[in-house]
C-alpha cells in the first residue's frame, strides 16, 4: 500500500507527496521549491508518512470487502 498526496495548479501536477519515497517531489519550477521547503520540515514529513497508517491501512478493509 501507498500512500500518494499530490498537489495540481491549473491541471499541473507540482508536487508529490509519496510514502514509499517518504518525501515530497517537484515536477515544476514551484513545485521543486515548494517540495524543498516540506522536506526541511521534519514534522510535515512525519505527519504525512503517518496518513499511510492512519488512513490507508485503517480503510484497505473496507475497500476489498466492496470489491
């Protein structure tokens, strides 16, 4: 399971947030500052490799139970 957060301006993918990378990445100009100002920020990243335990492995239950 992964756990992917990912953050669009004008139908662009800027950034990336991917939990088996455990860091966020830039794919525009923005998109590369704005990932390395939250990968100086420990407790972001903290609190987003967390959203995998929090809200994917809570949920993966309910998904296959609906398939």
């Amino acid at each position: 399971i992964e756990y992917i957060r990912s953050y669009y301006y004008n139908k662009v993918n800027d950034v990336k947030f991917s939990s088996s990378l455990g860091k966020f990445v830039g794919f525009t100009e923005v998109g590369v500052k704005q990932a390395e100002q939250w990968n100086s920020n420990a407790a972001y990243l903290a609190q987003e490799n967390a959203q995998k335990e929090t809200y994917c492995l809570n949920n993966v239950d309910v998904d296959y139970q609906a398939i």
